[in-house]
C-alpha cells in the first residue's frame, strides 16, 4: 500500500472519530439541557407548591385562630298588651320595667344590671318581660278599660297605665311584679345592682313572697352574682 492510500485511510479513520465525538458531544448537550429543563419544571413546580401551601396554612391559621364571639344574651321584652295576651294563655309572672326616655339611670339599668347574664337567664325562663314607658303617647284598652296619655302632645306627660301601675307614685326605674292571674304583688323603685336584684327575683319566683317578709328571705339567701 502506497503512502498516499494509507495517508487516506488515516484522514478517513479520523473524519470518523471526529464525526463520532461531535455526535456523542451533540447527544451529551442535548441530554444536559432536557436534564436542566426538567429540573427546571421540578423546580418550578415546587416552588409552586410550597408557595399554595403557605397560602393555605396561613388561611387556615387565620379561620381558625380568629375567635367566634357568643352571641350575647338579652332579655326578650315585649309590650304590657302583648305579656297581658300571653298570660292568659299560658300563665307566668309578668315583669315590668316602667321607663322615661330622659332617665338616666334606667339607660344605667338596661346597660348593667338587665345585661347580665344570670339576670336574662332569670327574667327569660320565669317571667313575661314587658318595657313600658311611662310617657307613651297611645291609647290601650285592657278587658274593657281604656289608658291614655292625657296630653300626649305636651312634656313629660304620663300615661294612665304607668299612673295606675305604680299607684301614682311617679319614680324612675320601677318595678312592678304581677302574678300569674296578672295581679299586682308589689312595685319595686330605683335602679338595683345585679347581685341584689337576683335577690329580688327570686323572691318573686320561689314565691317566698307568700310566707316569708323581704329582710328575713334577704337575709338568707345565697345568689350566684357576688
């Protein structure tokens, strides 16, 4: 064989190898790049993933680290002709709170005293609840008998019904206590503390009022408002 042909086959072995590298070296480059590329999603994905997962932790952390707040307890007050109607359907003791607009220490009483919680609990399970105010301008007819508001348009004139239920001794806040058959057991004046008009209350409802006088009941008794 000349020097020329090996001289040939020399170039040609080694265009092959060439060939073969940059093929090897192509397939190599390609396999590295869908290798990055796919770690690339990964990545992404992730990434993705993580960012849901605290979105969601947080939302759940803020659902169920806010505290739900109990609805606070409030007597159900109603009209005296609407505690009248109920009574004679279905007897209980009638309570009624006999108001002014312009008194002061009724507005202390509904916010304090008629607020606490032993207190609603109390009026709501034994009595009709009735808010009445002293100055109403309407007329009501009870069994026959018509109250009304004799100057209804002037100031600070009282209606028949308030006059009648606190015997004419105008005092605001009153109190006044009806049993079952709606009649008066007595009227309790001024604004009360929680722990004494527990006290009050269930006078009333033990129906200690019967037997036993007010001091001797008082002094025995043991509420739950300290």
């Amino acid at each position: 064989m000349s020097k020329r042909e090996k001289g040939n086959i020399l170039t040609t072995k080694t265009l092959i190898r060439v060939n073969l590298f940059n093929l090897c070296h192509q397939d190599s480059i390609s396999f590295i790049n869908t290798e990055i590329n796919r770690m690339k999603i990964n990545l992404l994905l992730t990434i993705l993933f993580l960012s849901l997962s605290i979105l969601t932790g947080k939302a759940q952390s803020t659902t169920s680290g806010t505290p739900t707040t109990p609805a606070t307890p409030k007597i159900k007050w109603m009209s005296f002709e609407e505690a009248y109607g109920l009574n004679k359907k279905k007897p209980k003791k009638i309570f009624i709170d006999v108001f002014t607009d312009w008194c002061g220490w009724c507005k202390r009483m509904d916010a304090t005293t008629f607020s606490h919680p032993e207190i609603v609990d109390l009026m709501t399970r034994n009595f009709y609840c009735v808010k009445l105010n002293a100055e109403r301008k309407d007329t009501l007819v009870i069994d026959g008998v018509t109250f009304t508001n004799p100057n209804p348009q002037g100031k600070r004139s009282t209606h028949q019904l308030a006059v009648e239920l606190l015997h004419g001794q105008m005092s605001y806040p009153s109190y006044v206590f009806l049993n079952e058959k709606s009649q008066m057991l007595t009227v309790v004046p001024g604004y009360q503390h929680a722990a004494d008009f527990e006290a009050i209350l269930h006078y009333f409802i033990d129906n200690a009022y019967i037997d036993q006088k007010w001091e001797e009941y008082r002094g025995k008794f043991k509420g739950k408002i300290e």
